[in-house]
C-alpha cells in the first residue's frame, strides 16, 4: 500500500483539506485529486505544485485511476452522489483502503452497503472555517476500521483544524452546533450590523464593527482555555450597558430560541439520511 491520498471530487471543503495536509508537510506527489472539468484539474495543479489533478471530461474512469493503490480516499461530492461514487470506485479499492466521507447526512451503514464487505469506512463532518485551518471536523469510524487507521485520517484531517472523535448518533447533533455554527454566528453579526444601521451608524460603518467585533471574539474564544460563559462576565460591567443588553436579550428568549434553531437542525439532518437512504 501506498502513501497516496485520494480526494475524489475537490470542491471547497475537500480544497481545505488538501491544502491543510500540504501545509503540514504531506508530500504533494503523494496527493491526487479528481475534478469534473479540465480547467478545474489545471487550476488545482497550479495552486498545489505537485500534486496530480485528474478531470473527468479527460479520463471518464479518473476516480478508479485515483482510488486504486491509494492509501486514504476522501469523498468530497454532494451526499446525493456519495453512494454511486462509493459503488464506482469500489472495483479499484485495496481491502485497506480507507474511504473518508464529508458528505453531510450519509450514515456509516449507507457507505458501508455501497462498498466491498469488510472495506474500512470513517464518517467526517467538518466545517466551513477549515478552508482557514480553523474549522472542527468530526469522526465517527465505521465497523471494520482499525484504531491504526483511524489515527492515520485523523492526522491528515488536523491540517483543517480541530479533530474530535464522536459515535456516529451524535453526529447530527454536532452538526447543528458545528456544522451549521458558522452561519449562527454570520446571522449574529448581519443583526448587528443591522442594529447599528438603526441606531443611526453607516451602513458600511455598521457592518465593519460587526464583522470586526464578531472576529475579533472569535480569536478571544480560540485561546487555550478560553470560557464563553467567563469571558462573557468580563464584559458585562454591573448595571452597565452590556448588562441592560443580556438582560434583554434573556428576556427575549434568545437563549432558548438558539436551542431550538439546533434542534431543527439536527432534526432535519435525520431527515435528510432518512431520504437518502
């Protein structure tokens, strides 16, 4: 077996991922990606000097191409594909192989079918902020994955940020946290800057403290240690304003109004699986 890592379909997530495993050192010649279109394939290869980038209106079998002798193959198409993927590719896996998936909604046991018996599966959810190196990424192993070749995704994984091991039940309730956080925290700073707005701040103005202020919290929380609930109490200056602010905002029921927009969330998400299956 190879060192070589597949990522069959490279648009912005599985992108993050190769360019996070470069940047930590991963050999490019080891690295191959498989694309629809020639201009993707010649754009990849010029942004990842190295690595080899297949299109698919070139070599119509450029995910067997890729998928055969590799080490590590990452699924990066849209869930609704994932499983037609998993049938095509599976006549050039070695029994070894590890076949990733970051398609959202598709459980263990969907790919599993799809795939030779016995073939290793780990199920992924990342985010979108691994396109920064800052994103949280998830794993849940399938039934034949050894703890060795868990370690080994896991490490190619690190290079798009944080790594947590879940059990594939809590991945939907991941996903309603992580998965879709980063548009909770987007729609934050849009009410914001629309708050300013009427408070009588330019529009632009407006919108730059937002996106500033929410950023810079962002990094405040990214410290070792850092507590939401502590630094939240740092700001909030007895019978100041900050406190008049969070006052209203529990009595709005803003709290409760997040816990139910996650459990929506995670609610469709099932929903979803249960479609695709």
């Amino acid at each position: 077996m190879s060192n070589r890592i597949a990522f069959l379909g490279c648009g912005s997530m599985n992108e993050a991922i190769l360019g996070g495993l470069l940047k930590a050192g991963t050999d490019p010649g080891d690295v191959v990606a498989t694309v629809r279109r020639a201009e993707r394939a010649s754009e990849l290869a010029g942004r990842y000097q190295g690595i080899t980038a297949i299109a698919g209106e070139e070599e119509p079998d450029n995910n067997r191409q890729a998928a055969k002798g590799s080490a590590v193959v990452i699924l990066g198409v849209k869930p609704v594909g994932i499983t037609d993927l998993a049938r095509e590719i599976s006549p050039a896996l070695s029994p070894d192989t590890v076949v990733v998936s970051v398609a959202a909604a598709v459980s263990i046991a969907q790919l599993e079918a799809a795939l030779p018996a016995g073939q290793p599966v780990i199920r992924t959810m990342p985010n979108t902020p691994a396109k920064l190196g800052r994103g949280v990424v998830s794993v849940s192993p399938g039934t034949h994955c050894t703890p060795e070749q868990l370690q080994l995704v896991k490490d190619i994984l690190r290079g798009a940020g944080t790594v947590v091991e879940v059990p594939e039940e809590q991945v939907d309730a991941l996903s309603a946290i992580s998965g879709s956080g980063p548009a909770y925290a987007f729609y934050l700073a849009e009410a914001m800057a629309n708050a300013g707005e009427e408070l009588g701040l330019d529009r632009e103005l407006s919108l730059l403290l937002a996106r500033e202020t929410v950023a810079g919290a962002g990094l405040m929380l990214a410290e070792p240690g850092a507590n939401p609930a502590a630094l939240r109490k740092a700001v909030t200056s007895p019978n100041g304003t900050t406190e008049r602010a969070i006052a209203t905002f529990d009595q709005q029921g803003i709290p409760a109004i997040i816990a139910a927009g996650a459990k929506a969330a995670a609610d469709r998400a099932a929903e979803i699986t249960k479609q695709l299956g």
